[in-house]
C-alpha cells in the first residue's frame, strides 16, 4: 500500500481540552516552508515545517507530558508496502 502524500490530514489531540484539531486535508502536501494548527482554546498547538531536503520536521504536542514530540520524516517514510 502507498500513501497519497496529498490525501494526508494532519491532526492532534489538545493536552488542555482533549479537543481533536485537524488540518487541512492534503496540507502534508503543500509547498510552504511552515504549518501550524493551533488548538482553538490557544494551549497547544502541531507545527509541520518542510526542510530543503525534502523531509518534514513535525512537532506534537504530548496529551500525558510537558515535552512535545519532534519527528523527522521523509516523503519516502510515507509509503506503506
């Protein structure tokens, strides 16, 4: 199985809500240099930024600790198969 890169919805779960916020759908796919989905209660916030060598850099934030994740993922980590 392949993942479509544009069908991908980011999306989190708010450490100070437990609101679930999604992105736009496909925003994996977009060319801006950063996005940012930002809780509507304004306590937590995912950012995704693309780096110059193809791979995103993700920030989470952690529903059970103070520290967020950071990941670094390729566009070829993507695909499932």
């Amino acid at each position: 199985m392949v993942l479509d890169v544009k069908k991908i919805t980011p999306a989190y779960r708010c450490k100070s809500c437990g609101s679930t916020v999604f992105g736009i759908s496909g925003a994996v796919a977009l060319s801006g240099d950063l996005i940012k989905l930002k809780c509507k209660c304004g306590e937590s916030e995912l950012s995704l930024k693309s780096t110059n060598d193809g791979k995103f850099r993700v920030t989470i934030p952690c529903v059970f600790f103070y520290n967020d994740h950071q990941f670094l993922i390729s566009k070829i980590s993507l695909k499932i198969g």
